[in-house]
C-alpha cells in the first residue's frame, strides 16, 4: 500500500473498522483529495461489496479492480533482480545439497532457509509502522 501512495490498506492481519476508513476517506477528500486508492491484500473477509458501501456512504464516486498476478508485476527494479538472483541461487545450492521442501529468504542481510511447512504455518508478522504511514490516522 505504502509503495503506491494507496490511502487505505486492509490486510487481514489488523482487524477491519469501516467506519474509520470511511472517516478517512471523506477527510482526505474534503481536504481536496481528488482520487482515493484503498488497497485490500488477499484472504481480508468483508461483509458485502465494499466499494458499493463506500460510494453509499461517501457519495464519493468508486470503482473497483481486482488485479491479476500479471497485472501485478511490473518492470523488476534493480534490487528486485539482485534479491531474485541471491535467493533463487540460494535455493539450487540447498538443492545440490540434498535438501528440499524448503523455503528461502533473508533475514538481517543472511540467506536464510526453512521448512516449508513450518513457513506457511508461522503467523505472518507485519510492520505496524508502514502500515500507520498508509493509514495515518489510525491507531494500529
């Protein structure tokens, strides 16, 4: 959400509050804000069409577009190629070395593996600090 200047993001590891949002909205665009993005990450759970809602409850004019994964890419930057190179040599390294059903990434700087199993399981940590730079007048 940060990345693209989105003015709301929901993710499901925060609870959801749709009167905090809509408040936010109507502020922003009082404040003269002409286009409002609100971001929603995959596996969020709410009740009924929110942009229906938000243009009943705004009067604010919504449109609504689901991505798809090759909608969501891009051009790779610089870093995106060097992070993709480092970890997917990482990864036939493990492999070269007999080990498999693994999951890569980095972590202070360090190649890093795990199960993975017990990546999918781990609960997702997420940065409550970018999330308030994108929703900047909540408490979360």
């Amino acid at each position: 959400g940060m990345a693209v200047g989105a003015d709301y993001t929901i993710i499901p590891e925060v609870p959801f509050d749709l009167n905090k949002m809509l408040k936010l909205l109507k502020e922003k665009r009082k404040r003269g804000k002409r286009a409002l993005v609100i971001i929603i990450a995959e596996g969020v759970q709410i009740d009924g069409d929110l942009a229906e809602i938000i243009e009943r409850e705004t009067k604010i004019e919504t449109r609504k577009t689901v991505l798809g994964h090759i909608q969501r890419g891009g051009v790779p930057t610089p870093p995106d190629r060097i992070l993709a190179s480092r970890l997917g040599s990482y990864a036939v390294e493990l492999l070269i070395q007999g080990k498999s059903k693994r999951c890569v990434g980095i972590v202070n700087s360090k190649l890093v593996n795990n199960d993975i199993i017990d990546a999918i399981n781990e609960p997702h940590q997420i940065d409550h600090e970018c999330l308030k730079l994108t929703n900047e007048y909540l408490n979360v």
